[in-house]
C-alpha cells in the first residue's frame, strides 16, 4: 500500500476484536517507528507495554470489584483494550529541548500508528487526565522526572469508524514570497 493511502484509510480504533496482539510484532514496529526527527539525538522515550491479565492494572486504576468506588463501565472498556502502551519521555529541564522531545515522540506514535495499521492493528492514542495522577504512574512504574505522552489502545479493528472530512491544507496556508 502507498504511504499516501495509507495515511488517508488509518483510523482510530476504540472496539478491538478479543483476540491477543503479538509482543514480538509490537516490539518490531515499535523499533521502526523510532526512526524519527529528534533534535540533539536525545531519544528520551521509553515505552510500558501492558497486555494479557496485566490490563486489570489498569482497568482497577477506578477500584476494584468489589469496591465502593469501583467503576464497571471504566474497568469493562479497559478490560476490552487487548495491549496498552504507554510512551514515556524523560522531561529535560530545558523547556526548548523538551518541547522538541515532546513532538519526537508524538510522531513516534505517528509512525507506529501508519505501521499498525498496515499490519492490520487498530489503535487509538489517548491523553486521559488521570495518567498524570500518582496511581496510574506507580502502577506503570513512571519515575519522577517522566512525562507520559499518550497511551496507546491496541488491538484488532471490531468496527472501522467512517473517514471524517478534513479541511484542505489549501485552504490553511498563508504565504509570504515578499521582503
């Protein structure tokens, strides 16, 4: 398939099929997708893969079963999840640099996003607000001095959502060709 199709045919997947997502392919596409712009070469990311009974981790973030504040639409829609990964980058002091780390790894979840997809997996890149609370960092093991950049929700396409239209870069663009 042509970079070109692909970008436009990706969609974020939030229904996965119940079936188990390879680690070892995971891990290769994970290798690939690195392959990004990364100014100074910092390469501060790292990446917290859960699958398998691990996901209750993250599924019983809202309480366990059983519990007075356990949550079951929450825990069901993670238990549902079949692999998460969690791209983590070291926050540099330098708030330039780190922004510059920042949009590495964004399009580090770019490139893993296109190669997903080309190997037939679905994903979808959350920011929920509670990944920056103490229990969802202790239950993945992120260190102070870390930045969690997005979870990824991975797993085979139940549903495909539709195409949604998007606005013509034509449209968007200024240009300036004068002194």
């Amino acid at each position: 398939m042509e970079l070109r199709q692909l970008i436009k045919e990706r969609r974020s997947i939030q229904i996965f099929e119940e079936r188990e997502v390879s680690l070892d392919l995971v891990k290769e596409l994970l290798n690939t997708a690195v392959w990004v712009p990364n100014h100074r070469m910092t390469q501060p990311w790292r990446f917290v893969i859960v699958h398998g009974e691990a996901r209750k981790r993250i599924a019983e973030l809202k309480g366990k079963p059983g519990d007075a504040s356990f949550n079951v639409n929450y825990y069901n829609k993670m238990m549902d999840v079949p692999m998460f990964i969690s791209v983590v980058i070291k926050e540099n002091p330098v708030i330039g640099i780190r922004e510059e780390d920042y949009s590495s790894a964004s399009c580090i979840i770019q490139n893993f996003s296109l190669l997903a997809w080309e190997q037939g997996l679905g994903m979808i890149w959350k920011s929920y607000g509670h990944m920056h609370e103490a229990a969802y960092r202790n239950a993945l093991g992120i260190q102070p001095g870390e930045r969690v950049v997005g979870s990824l929700h991975v797993g085979y396409a139940s549903q495909v959502p539709n195409s949604q239209p998007r606005i013509p870069a034509t449209d968007l663009i200024t240009v300036i060709d004068q002194a």
